[in-house]
C-alpha cells in the first residue's frame, strides 16, 4: 500500500497517520435525487477505509492494521495497549474497533475497547460529523468522554490511540487528555489511517 506518513498534533507524546484521505475531489454536479456529486480520488488507505466505513468491505481490515503494524507502530515506543476511538454512529460491526482487534492480533497486544466511555450528546445538539471546526467539536465533546479504569494488574502502559479518520484532532484529544488522568496509562501514542 502506498503511504505518506504524516505526524499529526496533539496533546499525545508522538502520533502519525498513514496518508492523506482525499487527494482531489472534482465536483461533477447534481444528480437525479438532488444530491452533490463528486469524483473523489483516493490515497490507498483512504480507498481501503472507504470500502470498510462506507461499503462494508471487511476484507480491507486486515490490510490496514498490517499497514498500521508495518509504517507506524516501529515510530513509536513500546506499546503495552491498544484503545480504539469510540464511534458517533451505533454500527453492529465497528470499523475501528475491528482494526483494533486486528492489530491486537497481529501484534499480540491487548485491545481495551471498552476503556473509553462516550456519552451521548444532548437530545437536539448536531452529531459531530455534521460540526466542522475545532472549537464546535471540542464544544460538542466537553465533559462527555470518561475512563473506565479496567486494567485490572499493576502497572503502568503505554497506549496507543487508534482512529480510522483524523480530522480536526478534537476526539483524539479528548479522549487523551481523560486518558492522562489514569495512573496505569504511561506514555500515549495516536495512530489514524487518514487525515482530512
Ligand atoms: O479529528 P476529529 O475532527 O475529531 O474527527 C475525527 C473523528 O470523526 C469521525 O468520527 P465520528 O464521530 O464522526 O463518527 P463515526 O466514527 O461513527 O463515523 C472519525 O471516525 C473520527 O473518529
């Protein structure tokens, strides 16, 4: 898979993405029922992560987290845990969390999905995808991300963060700034496949 890695920025102590999302978007016009229609082009992890999100592609799973394994996991420290982003959309099947598990397995390192609690925004406010900027974000996120100290042996790891699409950074940020307040947590890593 081609790659560019970019460092992406954060309260974390180092994080990278493995490439860009879109790398040109053509805007062809409206269509039948209305709707803008767009010729997008795609890096190879942004195609890959947009076959898994948006066609539900399982196959690409596996590619990403050996993509994840092979391009950024050896810029990092030693990684004690895997905490995948919690998710704005209820989906049966998560695709980060799913990427999670797959580079848990590959690499033999333990996956805590359910160390990050979010909770649900306010009846009325928007869903985040449908904020833009990172001060309406970080708004929308205020007070809602908790930990759930789960690790159950003494210790003290480092995690790394895994998000399929970094955008602004505000989820990211926000759950490791809650996740700095855990005394077992050491150094905290941010790893995504795209960014925006
Ligand atoms: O860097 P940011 O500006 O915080 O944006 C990135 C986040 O936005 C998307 O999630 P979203 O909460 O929209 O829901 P989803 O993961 O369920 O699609 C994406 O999956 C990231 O988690």
């Amino acid at each position: 898979m081609d790659v560019q890695v970019k460092k992406i920025e954060g309260s974390w102590d180092a994080g990278y993405a493995l490439h860009k999302h879109t790398l040109s978007s053509v805007y062809l016009g409206v269509d039948e029922w209305g709707h803008d229609r767009f010729d997008n082009t795609r890096s190879e992890p942004g195609e890959a992560l947009y076959k898994l999100k948006y066609q539900s592609d399982w196959k690409q799973v596996e590619l990403l987290a050996a993509q994840v394994r092979e391009t950024l996991l050896p810029l990092f420290g030693k990684i004690g845990l895997i905490v995948p982003m919690p998710a704005s959309i209820v989906r049966a099947r998560q695709p980060v969390y799913e990427l999670a598990h797959a580079l848990g397995r590959l690499t033999d390192i333990r996956v805590f999905d359910e160390m990050i609690v979010k909770a649900p925004a306010l009846p009325g406010s928007p869903a985040l995808k449908n904020l833009y900027t990172r001060e309406q974000k970080d708004a929308a996120l205020s007070g809602r991300i908790s930990i759930n100290e789960c690790i159950t042996n003494e210790g003290c790891w480092n995690a790394l963060l895994l998000d399929d699409l970094f955008d602004t950074g505000a989820t990211m940020d926000a759950v490791c700034q809650a996740l700095r307040t855990y005394r077992k947590i050491k150094n905290i890593y941010a790893a995504a496949i795209t960014w925006k």
